[in-house]
C-alpha cells in the first residue's frame, strides 16, 4: 500500500493506490454502512461541524476557444452569453469586499481562456495581490499553465488553483476535444512544483455513468498528492450545448454515496459542494455534509449559472448547527 504522510487523527493512511474495484466496493455498501465509514473518516480530520464558504466572481466571461460540450462560455455554441473583457481590479476588488463582508474566507477569480497570456496575466497578478490585502484567500481558474506563468501566480500569493480534470479518463474524450486529460494533469504538477495548492475536482450529470464518477474519483485519489479541495459540480442547465442533449440529473442518493466515497478515498481534502446547489433540497445537503463534503460556494451568482441565495445558506447551517462565516 502506497501512503501519503502521516496518517489522519484516526490512524487512517492517506492512500495514492486505489484500484477501480476497490472504489466499486467502497460506493456500493449499504447506504448506513457508507455514511458511518464516511463520518468516522470525516471527524479523524476535520470539524464536522463547519462547512467552509467561498465566493466565485468571473472575471472574463465566455468567448473561450475550448470546446467542452457542458460550458456555456464556449464559441463552438450558441448559448446566447455575451463575451466581456477581463475586469477591473478595482471592481475584482469590491467584489472580493463584498464576499468577505457576506462571510466568504476565499475569493475566487476565473476567466474564460484556454491559457492565459502574459500581459493579461500581469493583470491577474496585481488582482490576487489586492485580494490577498483584503484578508482573504485566493484562487484561479485561467486555463492551462506553463511553468513560468504558475511561478508568475505563485510569487503573487496566490493559494489555490482551481483545473477540474472533469470527468473520467474514459468518458473524457466524449465532452473535450480541444485539450486532452495530460493537458490538465500538466498543469496541475506545474502548479505543484511552485508550491501552489490545487483544486481540483468535476461535473456529474452531463450523460456519464456511475463508473464514470468512480474512476474520476480514483484518478484524483492516485495523483502525486492529493487536491487540497475537490469541487463536485452538479452540470447547471445551459442551452445550446452539446450535453443538454445527454444530461441527465444524479439520482440524490447516487450524490450522497459519490460525496462519502470523496471523503473515504481523500480523508484530508476539502470535498466542496459546488455548482448546481440550486438543484438540491436542504435534506440532500444535510445528507451530504454528513457524508463529508465541508464546504460551499456562497453567492446569488457562479459564473454564468444561479447559486442559492445567502439567507437561505444561512438558515440551513444555522438549523443544522454548523457554523461558518456565513451570519
């Protein structure tokens, strides 16, 4: 068995050598047996009484040459979004303001490009260095990297970068054919090798099977180490796009048994419920909070798509006894 560090305060190793069966054998256990092995997991390393809460502003919006079948900000589809241009530092800033003040602890800033260039990266760098003023954590989503750009972020401060591998290595090639998996794995080590923590994760519900899910779980379970947060995005309806064709909305339950084998398979990462939350009931939340997922973005708006709104986040973790920053 191969093992990552330390182990967590249960004694449970930190594993990068998961087989596909084993993650089938660990998903498939009867649903009480599941969430109790992914609470145990849960309380060995974090309080499972607190949800951590983030704030995503899209810095540039659409007009992006990729042609990942689920995305709205694609220029292969017409979607109906309109392209902007990257955003003023200055109004990046006020945003980030605003999340804090609203009990966001990590801003977030993505922009729609299949890489970002220099000058455009000096931008971004002069915002994660305002951002980091106001007190909060920083992450980014530009696309792929080469390695003087991840250098360029990391001598910015930035904490996290934000490059989802999506789905399985399988079901890959059927929603992106513009950048390959190793593209992304690339990127991901580059933003490694300068110290830079990751955040990586995917979208279920875009026509992939249960397999599909699982093997996109073992992938990031036997990266070099493991994401420090894993989004699960549950695809948010886009018109316009391939996928809308194949989509078909994660049975709740299917949800719950994907969060918990998360929690089991990366015992120290923060597993984020993260687009499509609006799509959820509270129970499905609560169910899936005790299955291990210890975080959420907060805000009317991800993107381009809906979130829930703050008070109604606030209500939930208040009737449940989880604190966060959330008032």
């Amino acid at each position: 068995m191969e093992v990552e560090g330390n182990s967590g305060r249960n004694g449970a190793p930190v594993r990068r050598d998961w087989e596909r069966a084993e993650a089938e054998r660990v998903y498939a256990q009867p649903f009480a047996e599941l969430l109790f092995q992914a609470q145990t997991v849960h309380r060995g390393n974090f309080d499972p009484n607190h949800v951590e809460t983030a704030s995503l502003l899209s810095i540039k919006t659409g007009g992006c040459p990729e042609d990942c079948t689920y995305c709205a900000q694609s220029v292969h589809y017409d979607t109906g979004l309109k392209a902007t241009r990257l955003m003023d530092r200055a109004d990046v800033v006020a945003a980030a303001q605003r999340a804090k003040a609203a009990g966001a602890s990590r801003f977030c800033m993505a922009a729609a490009w299949r890489s970002p260039k220099d000058r455009d990266l000096d931008k971004v760098c002069d915002m994660i260095a305002a951002v980091k003023r106001v007190g909060m954590e920083t992450c980014v989503t530009l696309g792929m990297l080469t390695p003087k750009q991840a250098a360029r972020l990391a001598d910015a401060g930035l904490d996290f970068y934000n490059h989802n591998v999506d789905t399985s290595p399988e079901f890959y090639r059927s929603i992106i054919t513009t950048r390959t998996l190793q593209d992304r794995i690339d990127t991901l080590t580059r933003v490694r090798e300068v110290g830079v923590k990751v955040c990586c994760g995917g979208i279920i519900g875009m026509g992939e099977h249960v397999d599909d899910r699982l093997g996109m779980m073992v992938l990031l379970a036997n990266l070099p180490k493991h994401p420090e947060s894993i989004p699960i995005n549950l695809w948010n309806e886009v018109d316009g796009v391939p996928v809308k064709v194949t989509a078909e909305r994660s049975d709740p339950i299917a949800l719950v048994r994907l969060v918990a084998t998360a929690r089991i398979m990366m015992p120290k990462s923060v597993v984020r419920l993260a687009a499509g939350r609006q799509y959820m009931t509270d129970e499905l939340q609560a169910l899936c909070f005790l299955a291990g997922a210890n975080s959420i973005f907060v805000g009317d708006v991800l993107l381009t798509t809906k979130n829930p709104q703050l008070d109604r986040d606030a209500s939930l973790l208040a009737r449940l006894g989880i604190t966060s920053g959330l008032a």
